[in-house]
C-alpha cells in the first residue's frame, strides 16, 4: 500500500499508541500502524 502525503505538517505522530495519522488535502485522513510500515517518504 502507498500512501500520497503532500507535506510533513500534513502527519501527526502519535507513538504511544504506534500509530500517525496522515491527513488528506480533501479533508479525510488515514490512521497508519507504524509497525506494518516498511518504507516511508513524504514527497
């Protein structure tokens, strides 16, 4: 799975809970497990 993040002000990192949220530019936002994460990059 690929997700498209358009700038880092655009994340929030919420490590005790091991998660971020990445929000989208139309208003949604996609809660990611950072342990299923295996490459990362904001473009």
């Amino acid at each position: 799975m690929q997700i498209q993040i358009a700038a880092y002000d655009r994340i929030a990192p919420r490590p005790e809970e091991k998660v971020f949220t990445a929000f989208e530019e139309g208003g949604g936002y996609r809660i990611v497990n950072m342990p299923l994460v295996t490459d990362f990059a904001v473009n």
